[in-house]
C-alpha cells in the first residue's frame, strides 16, 4: 500500500509531461 | 516537448525505484531507456535541418519503439497493482493499455512503419493532416486522461485498504 501511494506522485508527472508532449 | 519529455523520464525513473517484482523492474528498465532516448529526440527535433535517410528511418522507428514502450509502461502498472492486490485500478489499467494500443500504438505505428517503408524505397513521405490535426487532439488526450483516472483509482484504493 505504502508503494502504491508512493507511486501516486511521479504517476502524476508522467500525466502532465504526457500533456505536455502531445 | 523537452519539458514534458523530462517530466515523464523524472516520473518513469521515480516509479521504477519503487521496486515490486522482477518482470516489472525488467519491463520498467526498457521503459526508462526509452524515457531518456525521447528527451534527446525532442533536443534534436529543436533544431530544423534535413536529416541523412538513415537518420530520418532511424527516427521512425524509435518512434515505433516509444508506443510500444508507453504500452508496457501502462502493463508495468496494471502488474504492480495486481501485486498490491488493487484489483479494479488493476482492470482500469487495463483499459488504459486497450486506449493506448487502439489510439497510439495502431495508427501511429502504422504511420511511423509507413515512413520508414518510405525512407528505405527513397521515397519521401509526408504527412499533413492540416486542420483535420486539430479535430484529432482531443483524441489523442482520452488514453492520457484515462491514465489520470487510473492513477485516482490506484489512489482511492490505497486509501480504502489504510482506511479498513
């Protein structure tokens, strides 16, 4: 659970650079 | 481009030092290769020159190589969340795979293989969609979007098994 949350951040960048590339 | 390339690289490299299982630090490392070779792309794109063939037939297909590296990003996390026994964002990631794989990998890859084709047959290609681009955009942020909804899922998730 701990690793799931942790993951919630960088999840997020890769979202916005995704936007950000399109 | 750059920006975003970097941001995805600094977000793919921080997820990977989260180490679950062989098969997703194995799959995570093509990933991270990957995430490193399209910020130099987009470096290089920065700069308007005409390309040797090989080079033009190279970037094609590194451009293949991205889509299928983005799909085995989204099954790198459909694994890791099975792992942490989060069984619905897991099928949630599994939907984003299926948008990414319809979206990206289907009719950009056939486009970058048609390029290549070209390139080796010294022809040139072309593409240019012109306005009709525009209409497509939208299209192109639904996976995006739903990698978003995946990622609150995982979250809402963690917090259910925290909470009891």
């Amino acid at each position: 659970v701990d690793s799931v949350t942790r993951a919630i951040t960088p999840l997020r960048m890769i979202f916005w650079g995704g936007l950000l590339c399109i | 481009d750059t920006l975003g390339a970097v941001l995805i690289m600094v977000g793919v490299f921080k997820l990977s030092a989260i180490a679950v299982q062989d098969r997703f630090v194995t799959l995570m490392r093509f990933v991270k290769v990957v995430s490193v070779l399209v910020v130099l792309n987009t470096i290089r794109a920065h700069f308007i020159m005409p390309l040797p063939p090989l080079v033009v037939a190279a970037v094609n297909l590194f451009g293949l190589v991205t889509q299928v590296a983005i799909v085995a990003f989204c099954v790198a996390m459909r694994w890791f969340c099975e792992e942490a026994g989060l069984s619905w964002p897991a099928e949630s990631w599994k939907f984003t795979t299926k948008l990414f794989i319809i979206i990206y990998l289907f009719p950009l890859g056939l486009l970058q293989l048609a390029g290549l084709v070209a390139v080796i047959s010294g022809q040139s290609s072309n593409v240019n969609l012109g306005p009709a681009g525009l209409l497509l955009l939208p299209v192109f942020v639904v996976p995006l979007v739903h990698l978003f909804v995946s990622t609150s899922r995982m979250k809402r998730g963690a917090e259910t098994i925290v909470s009891g």
